[in-house]
C-alpha cells in the first residue's frame, strides 16, 4: 500500500472540497430552475431540509443539526416565516420553548426543490454502474462520519 505525502493529501482535499461545492451550486441552480417563485438563501434551503426530515423540533435542535448559532438559525428562520415556510409556535408544557415546522406551503417547496435534486442525480448516476455508485455511497458515508466527529 503506498503511502501518502502530506502535499498528496492536501492536494487531493483541496479537489474535493472544490468539486463538492461545485456540485452543491449545481444542485441549487437545478432547484432554482424548478420553477420555484420563491427565492431562498441556501442557508434557508438547508433549514427547509432539515424541517423536511425532522417534521418538528426546537430551535436549539434545528440549530445543533445545521451546526450554526441559535442566533444564525433564529435569524434564518424569521426570513422563512416572512416567506409564509415555516410557521412557529410554543411548546404545550413549556411556553419558554419555540417549536418549528414546515407551513403546508414550505413543506410543498421542499418537496418541489428535492424532487428536482433527485431527478437531477437520477440523470448522473444512470449511467454508474452499481458497484461504483455503492462505493460512491460507502465513501461519503466514512466522510460524514468522521466530520461529525
């Protein structure tokens, strides 16, 4: 097994970060492009997808999800409210605790925005064959793994 110089490494990273925010800006130009009239913040289109995942939850749960400041996540979600995506409301048993969710109109745009994300990577991985595209997968698995370390 070769070893790997430090420059190797470094080299190699530095492509793929490059490459992954190439294909991030892609993935929300071709969501951008899903006749969407709403425009949002990518920041805003991260917290719709968390919303989408997790359905309901606090703001201090969306924010440690999104790994920004309660106050970046507060902010991100006054603009969504504006934009009728997300609606807010009080806990039952503790009125302190501020709960969010996706409006039927946010949760409608999500759907939209993924759908189009899907059929977008549907389009590039149909031509992979399966054995390359679950190595594809192993690897960014092992990558999300070790970045949520």
């Amino acid at each position: 097994m070769a070893h790997n110089t430090e420059e190797e490494v470094a080299a190699f990273t530095r492509q793929a970060v490059m490459l992954i925010l190439h294909i991030m800006r892609n993935l929300r130009s071709a969501g951008m492009e899903a006749d969407l009239d709403i425009e949002l913040s990518y920041p805003q289109i991260l917290a719709l997808y968390a919303l989408l995942e997790k359905r309901t939850c606090t703001m201090s749960e969306l924010s440690k999800w999104l790994k920004i400041s309660h106050g970046v996540a507060t902010r991100t979600v006054d603009r969504l409210v504006e934009k009728g995506m997300v609606e807010r409301r009080h806990g039952s048993e503790d009125r302190r605790v501020v709960l969010v969710s996706l409006s039927p109109e946010g949760e409608d745009y999500a759907e939209k925005m993924i759908t189009c994300h899907l059929e977008e990577m549907n389009k590039v991985f149909s031509g992979v064959p399966a054995r390359e595209r679950e190595g594809f997968i192993s690897l960014l698995a092992q990558i999300d793994k070790q970045l949520e370390k």
